[in-house]
C-alpha cells in the first residue's frame, strides 16, 4: 500500500469516498449494459417484448405495438449510452426511473416485476448518489 493511502487510512477520511466512488462506478456500467443489452433485444423481437404489455392497458391506449417497443429500444440504448458517458448523470438516472416506473405499471405484475423493482431501485440510488456531481463529472 502506498504511503499517501496509508496516511488516508490513518484518519479514516479518504477509504470510503474510493469505495463509494467505486460502487457507483459499477453500478453507471452495469445499468449501462443492462439497457443497451435491452434496447438491443427489442429491436431484435419488438413484437414478442411486447407481450409483456397488461392487455387491459392496451385497451385504453390502442398503440402500434412495433412502433412502441422500437421507440421504447431506441430509448432503452439513448439511456444505455449516456449512462455510459458518465455526463450529467441525473438526466439519464431521471429518465430512466420514468421509464421503470412506466413499465410497472402497463406491464403488471409477473414473473419479471421483480427484476423492474430490483432495476428502479438501483436507478435511484444512482439518482439520488449524483446529484451535484456536475461540476466535476469524474468525481463520485
């Protein structure tokens, strides 16, 4: 260990904020993947992803199924990228807790709602853990 990290450690002050930096790293990253990876599906089957669609929510809101799982793809890889980008990170963090959100609700509740949660839930401590950050958007 180098000598500036021991001195850190020594009065406790600088360990946590590398840690917390850290985490919050892989979280952006793993969000990232997991919405580009996404938006990638969909465009692949648009149709079949949306299947998960709650029929009733469709009967209030006829919509061109293609259309919207292509629009909601190209959103998913929009959000993927800027999360990746690592700039103004509360726009895409906002954003996407809109867009969970949104999927919670016209796609009821089944076998995948526990994933959406687990994700909403990860977008925002990455909301909440960013704020202010845009003066500096390399520091955590």
């Amino acid at each position: 260990m180098c000598d500036e990290c021991c001195d850190n450690l020594a009065d406790g002050s600088d360990i946590f904020i590398h840690m917390k930096g850290s985490s919050l790293h892989i979280l952006r990253v793993g969000l990232a993947i997991t919405f580009l990876w996404v938006g990638l599906l969909i465009l692949k089957d648009p149709v079949g992803w949306g299947g998960y669609i709650n029929d009733s929510f469709l009967t209030y809101f006829p919509v061109d199924i293609k259309m919207m799982m292509q629009t909601t793809a190209i959103f998913d890889l929009v959000v993927g990228l800027w999360l990746l980008l690592d700039y103004k990170l509360w726009v895409p963090a906002s954003l996407a807790v809109i867009h969970l959100a949104s999927v919670l609700l016209v796609s009821g509740i089944n076998a995948i709602t526990v994933r959406d949660i687990g994700l909403l839930s990860a977008l925002l401590a990455l909301l909440i853990e960013c704020r202010g950050r845009d003066s500096n958007p390399h520091e955590l």
